[in-house]
C-alpha cells in the first residue's frame, strides 16, 4: 500500500477479503454503514485515504472524497499492466479462499415488519456458538468462518442479506446450525421469542454463495486491487 498505516473504509456488507487485504498491507480497515454521507463523514473524521461501497462507490482522500469510478479503472489497467495478469488471474486467489453470496433481496409486506425482523434475527445470532452479533446498519452476526448481514433497504421494501463463507465444504452444515435466515426474511417468517424458521434456509443461501463464487466477483476484487494500488494523487496514474 502507498500509505503504510493509512486507513480505509469499507462497509458492512464487503467480503472479509477486505478488511484481510487491508491488512495485510500495514492499513487500518474501517467497518462503516452504507451510504456516502456516511463514508464522507467517517474518512474525514479518520482522514482515511480510501473508502470502497459494495455497489461500486470510490472515494479518495486525495479526490476530495469525491465519488469516482474513473480512478479505480485506470488503477485497475495498471495493475494488469504490471503484472501481467487478467482480471480474473488477479482475483483467483481471493476467489479461491472468499466464498460470498452477492446481496439477496426479500421483499417484505410493509417496511413496518423491518425491525422486528431484524430483532428476531440478532436474537437467532446470540445463539450461535462462538458468533459476535451487532448492529452498525441492519443486523451482523460474525462466526469463526461465517458471516452475514442484512439491513433494510433505503428506497424499497426489501431486506437485504449478504453472506460469506471461508470454507466451501463446510456451507451447508453451518447453515444448518444456523437457522433459516433467508426463509425467516419473508413474509411469515419469526420474531424474538420464535423458534428459528425450519427448511433449507441459510442452507440453501450458502449454497448460492458456491454457485455465485464461480462468476466473477468484479466488484469485491475491484475494490481489493484498488487498495494495494492507493494514488497519491490520482494524476500519478500511468502506463508502462
């Protein structure tokens, strides 16, 4: 990373190849909610020299913290320059060990429902063995090699679930454990106090995740190049 110790700002949603990444090059991985007043917000505040949303929003520091999509396709040319590599070679590794769903959308009747949704799932998370449960933007429940979160949509009435797995043997034992997060999302579904829903569930979520990993995960591994490749400024982006 060009800035050793610089820190960056990534939301709830991302894949831990993030945070891992960031890492990795001596950073400081910021966890935010969603939304760009948000992650102005907080790089100001932490003077963050990057931040990175899911649905492919890039700030930089040295940008003014200024939403743009440019800098990181020209980033991303240079780093396939340099190495040698296509986009998919870049992003294998991470593909190999980060096994993500991509968001899953379940409409519910009334955005009324939301929070008690949301209640019955951080109770569900307290009973998972081992798991951090907590609530930035929707609800997050960390175990040792999975995690999830789902919130509410800002503009229609969804939830929505981003999930992730390390292992992809292992998928549908967890979700078993878990509880039928996907299934309790929907319009029946479960409150605090209500048994987990029973049926395929997360089940049949992470079995998406493997599905879905096989395609490539462009905008997670966008976001990961970007970060070992920070502009200071962006005008010093080139080609050999």
């Amino acid at each position: 990373m060009k800035e050793r110790g610089g820190a960056i700002v990534y939301d709830v949603r991302a894949s831990y190849a993030v945070r891992d990444t960031i890492a990795k090059y001596d950073g400081r991985p910021l966890m935010n909610r969603v939304g760009h007043a948000f992650f102005k917000k907080r790089m100001r505040e932490e003077n963050a020299v990057f931040g990175g949303e899911v649905t492919g929003h890039y700030y930089f520091r040295d940008n003014f913290y200024a939403d743009n999509g440019f800098i990181p396709a020209l980033l991303i040319l240079e780093l396939m320059s340099i190495k040698g590599q296509a986009l998919h070679q870049l992003l294998e590794p991470l593909r190999a060990k980060y096994f993500i769903s991509g968001e899953i959308n379940t409409k519910v009747r009334s955005m009324d429902m939301v929070e008690r949704k949301l209640a019955g799932l951080e109770e569900m998370g307290t009973r998972v063995p081992g798991a951090r449960v907590y609530r930035m933007d929707g609800v997050s429940v960390e175990a040792p090699d999975w995690h999830f979160n789902v919130r509410a949509s800002n503009t229609e009435p969804l939830l929505r679930l981003n999930l992730e797995s390390h292992d992809a043997g292992r998928h549908g034992g967890q979700a078993g454990r878990s509880g039928g997060v996907h299934q309790g999302l929907g319009a029946g579904g479960w409150a605090p106090g209500r048994p987990a829903a029973r049926g395929p569930g997360l089940g049949l979520c992470y079995n998406e995740v493997a599905r879905r990993h096989r395609a490539p995960q462009v905008m997670g591994g966008l976001s990961i190049v970007v970060m070992l490749w920070l502009p200071k400024p962006a005008r010093r982006v080139r080609f050999p």
